[in-house]
C-alpha cells in the first residue's frame, strides 16, 4: 500500500515535531494496526533524555511482551509518515496545548482535528522540568513496572505501590551518582548481582536502567533463597522477553560469584549483608551497594561501655547502639579494603523504615590502611566485641 500524502497528515508531523522541540510533547498514540505482526497491539512514543540527547521512545506493546526501540525526531517523523495509512490507521498526539486526534479511512482519506487540550491544563515550562528532575531515573511507562504491579494498564502509579516506587526511583537516583565515578557506562558489558533479591523490584529496575537508559549490554543476577520468589521472577523476565536477566535459587552464603561490577544486596538479613559486602570486595567490584536490615550478630556480644551504661539500659537504645556499631564497622572493613565509603539515609522513613545505605565505591589507588585497622580493633575493644562476620570473612 502506498504512503498517503494529505494536508492534515503534513499538520499533524508539524505539530509533533513542533511540540518536541518546545519540550510540549506529552505522547503519540498509534494504533488500529492492520499488518503481519499479529500481537502488536499498539505503539505509544514519548520524548526521553538519553545520554544529553533527547530522542523519542517508542514502546511496542504486544499482547504479551513489550519491546522498546528510540529514535530521533527526523526518523520518528519518517516512522510516522510511512505507516500511517498502511499499517495503523489511528494516531492520537498530546502535546501540553494540543490534542490531535487522526483517522485514516480504507479509502485512504484522512481525517484529523486539531483541538486544544482541555483535560490536562497546560504545563508550565517550570513545572515540567520540575517533574522531569523529580522522576528522571525511571520513567514510568516502563514495562516491568506494569508487569510488577507499580503501574497500571495506562501507566499510572497504583496508589498502593507508591513507596514502592519511590524507593526505586531514589535506588536508581543513587546507583546512577556513583556509576558516574567509574567507567561502567561505558563499558562493553556490565555484571551486576543482587543478593536476596526478593520480588525483584530493584533487580528488574537495574537491569532496565543499564539496557534502556545507558544502551549497555548487562547480565544481572539475583540471588533468593526462595524458590517460589525466584521461579515468579524468572517468569516475569520471560514474559516480558528480557536478556540478560536471570534469578537463581541460593544462599548467599553459599554462592560463589566471579567478575560482578556491581553488588547489591537491599535488606538482606543480618549477616547475608556481610557475605555479599564480602562477595563484592573478592570480585573486586566497583559498586556495592546495600541496605543492611536484622542487626543480630553484634548486639548479644556489646558488652555496655560504664559510661555508657545509663543511655544502653533501654533495649531501644542498645538496639540503635548495635545496629550503628555493626554498619559503621562495615563502613571501616569496606574502607579498609579499597573503598571510599558512605553511609547515609537511603529513603525518609516516612517512606521505610529499613532505610539505611552504605554505599562503596572502588578506589583506584590504594592506600596505607593501618590506621583504618587499628581504628575497627579500638572500637571492638570499648564495645567488647569478639567477633563481626566480614571482618571474619575477610581474614580467612
Ligand atoms: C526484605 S526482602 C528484600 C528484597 C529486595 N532486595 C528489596 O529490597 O526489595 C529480603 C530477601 O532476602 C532473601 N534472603 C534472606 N537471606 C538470604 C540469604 N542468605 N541468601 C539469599 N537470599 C536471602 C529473603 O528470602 C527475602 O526475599
């Protein structure tokens, strides 16, 4: 079938291309679609930032998949020009003051309106870039998030999942700060594991990052000691037709890993932290990452300071006491071996209360780290303490 060519259809590339480049394209509906791929229910574009460039995503949504492909603005127009009419016969284009609904007939005419967008008030220049800045790590048309359980059919957040998603987002907002510090973006191919995965919120969302956002061939794996959590997300990286994802039944405790760039472990219980803050550090990675949760191991070795003794006597207190203790001196053996080392409110508590990070980031000099050990050794000294499990590990 030929390409139609037709006024409306020349207005209706105008007004896309115009609002792209204003920044006042929200979206490009294409639809009815009438050729070979049987699955391909629709296709809806919006504008991204990638790597300073601002292109237009194109998510392909197929009855049980999705595929996304970007592209710049000339060749979306190009796209647009040669299917409509031959393959899909509706489009619908937002732009912020703009709804452009267009319909081509089986004679080829085309119909189009061109009305102002009522139902959305217009955005603000400021507003828009507010929003932009607020959730630019993880958009939220992404497929997974769907698949998941974060948004619903149309891409809104479900109400019940809005921690959820914050806690994503701000993981992604952390991740992407300190992969800038290492050349991983640039890298061939990236490892990333991540220990006691669970439903895999964070998994799916590091791997999605690497692969949409920073175009970077990456073979992610979580670890889980439950089967039934692992066979779901296996599942799920399936349905959604993913590579380079994968979920393994394990301990992390007992799993060995080799060449991981990246090592998340995001509330792993109590001294499961330990092994993969271990397996990070013997795999030389450059990122670890991980939200500590269950303080156990410390608490009934703390011994409590005279000094301290009146402030510890509370059981809250001393639970605060150990927790600090156990991932300060996390912090000091992470330093000690090479890393430069924050601690810090991941998320406001408001939102969790497992909100804790420690983040490491691999030297690229070494240095003299006898002072660093002498430091861990005075503090396990006042506190009493025989034994912390990665210092352990790390000695053995
Ligand atoms: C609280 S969930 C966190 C899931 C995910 N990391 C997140 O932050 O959304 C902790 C997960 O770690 C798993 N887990 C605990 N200890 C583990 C171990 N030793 N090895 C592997 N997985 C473990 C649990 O089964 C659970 O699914």
């Amino acid at each position: 079938m030929p390409t139609i060519n037709s006024a409306e259809l020349d207005l209706f590339l105008q007004t896309c291309s115009d609002a792209f480049n204003n920044q006042q394209l929200q979206r490009v509906v294409l639809s009815k679609y009438k050729g070979d791929e049987t699955e391909l229910k629709r296709i809806t574009i919006r504008p991204i930032l990638l790597k300073d460039k601002r292109l237009l995503s194109f998510l392909y949504e197929y009855k049980t998949n999705h595929i996304t492909k970007n592209l710049p603005l000339t060749a979306s127009l190009e796209f647009f020009k040669a299917e409509l009419g031959v393959h899909f016969f509706n489009a619908h284009l937002l732009t912020n003051e703009w709804e452009v609904p267009l319909s081509v007939t089986k004679k080829g005419k085309v119909l189009m309106k061109k009305q102002k967008n009522k139902n959305q008030a217009p955005q603000k220049p400021e507003n828009a870039s507010h929003d932009r800045a607020k959730n630019r790590f993880v958009e939220q048309h992404r497929p997974y998030l769907r698949e998941l359980g974060v948004t619903d059919a149309q891409g809104n957040i479900i109400p019940a999942m809005s921690r959820k998603w914050k806690q994503i987002n701000k993981f992604i907002e952390v991740l992407s700060r300190a992969i800038d510090n290492t050349g991983l973006a640039k890298q061939n191919k990236v490892h990333i594991a991540d220990f006691g995965s669970g439903k895999a919120y964070l998994t799916f969302a590091v791997h999605d990052y690497f692969v949409d956002k920073l175009q970077v061939e990456t073979e992610v794996t979580g670890v889980e000691l439950r089967q039934k959590l692992v066979d779901l997300c296996n599942d799920t990286a399936q349905k959604l037709a993913l590579q380079g994802i994968k979920f393994e039944q394990g301990d992390v405790q007992h799993f060995k890993a080799q060449g991981i760039n990246i090592m998340i472990a995001l509330h792993a219980c109590d001294i499961a932290t330990d092994y993969a803050i271990h397996m990070g550090i013997r795999t030389g990675a450059e990122i670890i990452m991980c939200s500590p949760c269950c303080h156990k191991q410390i608490r009934p070795q703390m011994k409590s300071p005279a000094l301290l003794a009146p402030l510890l006597q509370h059981g809250i207190h001393m639970g605060q006491e150990a927790e600090m203790v156990t991932d300060g001196l996390r912090a000091l053996l992470l330093e000690a071996h090479g890393y430069d080392t924050q601690v810090f409110e991941f998320i406001s508590l408001e939102h969790t209360s497992k909100n804790k990070m420690i983040l490491a980031q691999k030297r690229k000099k070494s240095r003299d780290n006898s002072a660093i050990l002498a430091q861990i050794e005075a503090i396990k000294t006042f506190y009493g303490i025989q034994e912390h499990c990665l210092e352990t590990l790390l000695n053995a």
